[in-house]
C-alpha cells in the first residue's frame, strides 16, 4: 500500500450499511469535511456538515447571482433596452469565475474554523480566535450585497437613471416641463447638456458669420431680401387679379376689367423684378464661389464638431447608469431597504462560522482527532507540553519528530564513518609513499643541467 492509500483509507469497523448519495457527498465537500469518517458518524453529525455545505453552496450562488449582474452593470451601464450578447456572455463568466473564488474562500473558512471549546456557549477566546474569519466572512457578505441590492430595485433605480439623463441632457425641469434656472434656494442651476453644445455651436456660427464673412453676407442678404419682397408683391397681385376676376374685391363688379388689368400689370412687373434679382444673384454667386465655398466649408466644420460632442453628451448619459452609481442612488433614496439587504447577507455569511463555534463536541470531532493522532503516531511524531521560563508561566506544545531525528542521527553517522575511513587512508597512503622515497629519491628529485655556474 502506497503513502497516500495509507493515510487517507481509514480502517474504522462499520456494521451500518449507507446508502450512497452524491448531492449529500457534495454538500460534505462544500462544508470541507472529512467524508470517510462521516461514514462512521451518526446521522446527526452528518446533518450538521449537510448544514454547514447548504450554506457555503447558497453562498457561491449568491455570489455568481450577484457578481454576474455586478459586470453586467460594468459592460452595460443603462438600461436593458438592447442588451448586446456579449455583456451577458462576459458577466456569466466572469461571475462563474468571481463564485468560484468565493466558494473556495468560504469552505477554507468553515473548514479550519474547528470546533470551538466543545460547549454551546461562545467564549472570548472563542471569538477572538475567529476574528480574522468573521473579518474575511464580512467583507465577503458586504461585496455580495451590494449588487444584489440594486438588482431588487431596479425599476426604482431604471426611473432614477432615466431622470438623472434628462437632468443631465435637458436641465433640471418643473412640473409644467419649463427648465428651471434655479433651485429652491435660488442658486443657479446649471443648463442641460443639449443646451449648452447649442449655445456653443450657435454662438461659433454666428462669430464666423459676422466676422469673417460679414460682408458677403450682408451683400447676399440685401439680394435675398428683394427677391423675397418682389415674391410677396407678385403674390399679393396675382390675387388680387383672380379677386377681380371673380367679382370678390372692393368694386363688387366681376369680369376682366381694369382693375384686373392694373394687377395683371403689376404682378408682371414684380415677377420681372424678381427674375432681374435672382439672375443677379446667380451671378454674385458666380463671382463670389470661392468665398461661398469657404464660408460652407466653415459652417460644415463646426456641424461635424458639433455632431461629435452631441455623440460624446450621449455616451456619457448612456453610461450614468454604472454600478457605482446605482448603489449610491439606492443608498440614498433607500437606505433601509438596503441596509435590510445587506445585513441578511451578512448574516448568511458568517452564520457558519458562529454555529460551528456553538456546537459541541460529537463523534466526528473525536474521529477527526484521533485520525490525527494516529497519523502523528505512525510516524512517530510526539507532542510534549513544555514550560517556558520567564513571567507567567506560560505552557507551549512541541513536537518532536522522532523519525526525522533517527534520519538525522544516521546520516551523520554515516557520514563520520566516511571521514574516519578517509583519515586512516590517507595515512596508509603517506606510509606508502614514505617507504617509496627512501628506495628511490632520484624519482623525487629533478636536476636543472642547463644551470651555468
């Protein structure tokens, strides 16, 4: 039997047969129990690691419920009109991913937080040991919290954002829809976005009109406007002719007599004189093409300025609605019903920890130390109780580790074997070369010949 297969395959006599089940098995794993020996234990131990994984699990579905909406606020910050695919892709993953880390951290908290001191009752030490538990068991519970807050008030929150763009966008606006210029303590509001880009854009176009191309504006004008005025008269005798005509003017006389004559004449006249002045102004338009072309030019660049910031105030209304922002509107104008929230998630998180803190000691908690026990045993590992000197009298557990320290006793002597075996032969060898010496000095000795004395 291998290492492994050793420590981890128990040898616990059983005369009671369970029925296998895997959801059970499961919820074990989530509780971060030891399964082989809950085998052994009775049903009540295992209903209470049944108990203890129900949590833990609830909590990383809280925790991908939570998370997933969480991103999806990230990668969609408005509305739900035209959810695009690939946000709700993103936040299914990235929350599958975020509950994961927070399923792991939750059973590595429920797994080492023991047993307590084997009563209901929880004492100082108790809680003060689980400190650091209940801290990360906090911080966990508040994060979760938060987006499933704004999840619960989301239609409260949708009216909220959509106000928020109009104020943004329009200004803020009474009752009646008239834009307020001021607040009730009469400060000045400040305009909406829309607003102030027109104001802008119109103030540029009138600058480049009555600056730089005054003059051939006003000359286009003054053309303009005796065109416009020739149009009138010519209207204004043409109907009068059909008056006449019809026997409906101030004579009463119908038929084509004079006074039909006198308009006919005059409304000739004034379509002549509005003809004269659009062949004049096609060709002042012809003259000035090159200053007409600029001038357009111009006014077509302020439009494209003005489209793009019109795009950019719309993208940033659109992006008023981000997770942030929404938990602070909720804060706001809903503290209780999120402080409500936010305490039953808290209280779901580190409600394993207290209730593994008030249970008392049962069959499983013995297995579970007497496994240890046994594994500590088999490798001869021993625990002593060990007074340190000084103030107080304080008593420490070590542990002596009787199997490493017999490795350690036998390969130091092993090794002081080697050296003395080295030692001797080393002393064999300086015999050896001794004795060689004295038969032989010249192999030992080499003389300089080419020295000149």
């Amino acid at each position: 039997m291998s290492l492994v297969d050793s420590i981890d395959h128990y040898r616990y006599p059983d005369d009671v047969e369970i029925k296998q089940n895997k959801f059970r098995e499961f919820l074990w794993f989530c509780a971060g129990a030891d399964l082989q020996l809950l085998r052994h234990c009775p049903q009540s131990e295992r209903i209470k690691e049944e108990g203890i994984g129900g949590v833990v699990l609830a909590t990383a579905v809280l925790a991908f419920l939570s998370s997933s909406y969480a991103f999806y606020r990230v990668f969609n910050p408005g509305t739900d009109e035209g959810t695009p695919t690939i946000a709700v892709v993103s936040s299914v993953f990235f929350g599958l991913v975020w509950s994961m880390i927070i399923f792991n951290l939750d059973r590595f908290i429920v797994s080492s937080g023991g047993h307590g001191d084997g009563t209901e009752k929880i004492t100082l030490d108790e809680f003060l040991g689980a400190i650091p538990r209940l801290l990360m068991a906090l911080i966990i519970g508040f994060t979760l919290s938060k987006p499933l807050e704004i999840r619960v008030m989301q239609s409260e929150l949708d009216a909220i954002l959509v106000a928020k763009q109009g104020e943004y966008l329009y200004g803020r606006k009474d009752a009646s829809g008239n834009v307020l210029t001021q607040d009730e303590k009469g400060k000045p509001l400040k305009p909406g976005a829309y607003d102030t880009e027109k104001t802008r854009w119109d103030l540029e176009v009138k600058k480049l009109k009555e600056v730089n191309f005054k003059a051939l504006i006003d000359e286009r004008k003054q053309i303009t406007e005796k065109i416009e005025e020739y149009r009138l008269l010519e209207i204004k005798q043409g109907d009068l002719a059909y008056k006449e005509a019809g026997g409906t003017a101030h004579n009463g006389v119908s038929g084509r007599g004079p006074g039909w004559k006198d308009a006919k004449e005059l409304q000739s006249k004034y379509q002549e004189q509005k003809e004269a002045q659009e062949a004049k102004l096609k060709a002042w338009e012809a003259d000035n093409q090159v200053e007409l072309a600029n001038l357009k030019s111009e006014e077509e660049k302020i439009a494209r300025e003005h489209d793009v910031e019109m795009v950019k105030i719309k993208d940033i209304a659109n992006h008023m609605g981000g997770l942030v922002n929404r938990i602070m509107w909720a804060h706001e104008e809903f503290p209780t019903v999120s402080w409500a929230l936010t305490l039953l998630l808290l209280s779901i998180e580190v409600a394993p920890i207290f209730f593994k803190m008030m249970l008392r000691s049962g069959p499983y908690h013995y297995l579970t130390e007497n496994q240890r026990e046994i594994v500590a045993a088999r490798y001869a590992v021993e625990r002593k109780a060990n007074a340190q000197a000084g103030i107080g009298g304080q008593h420490a557990e070590i542990e002596i580790y009787h199997q490493a320290n017999a490795s350690l006793v036998s390969s130091l002597a092993h090794l002081n074997s080697e050296a003395r075996l080295s030692q001797q032969a080393l002393v064999k060898f300086e015999e050896s070369v001794s004795q060689d010496i004295n038969a032989h000095p010249e192999k030992y000795i080499q003389l300089d010949t080419s020295a000149k004395g």
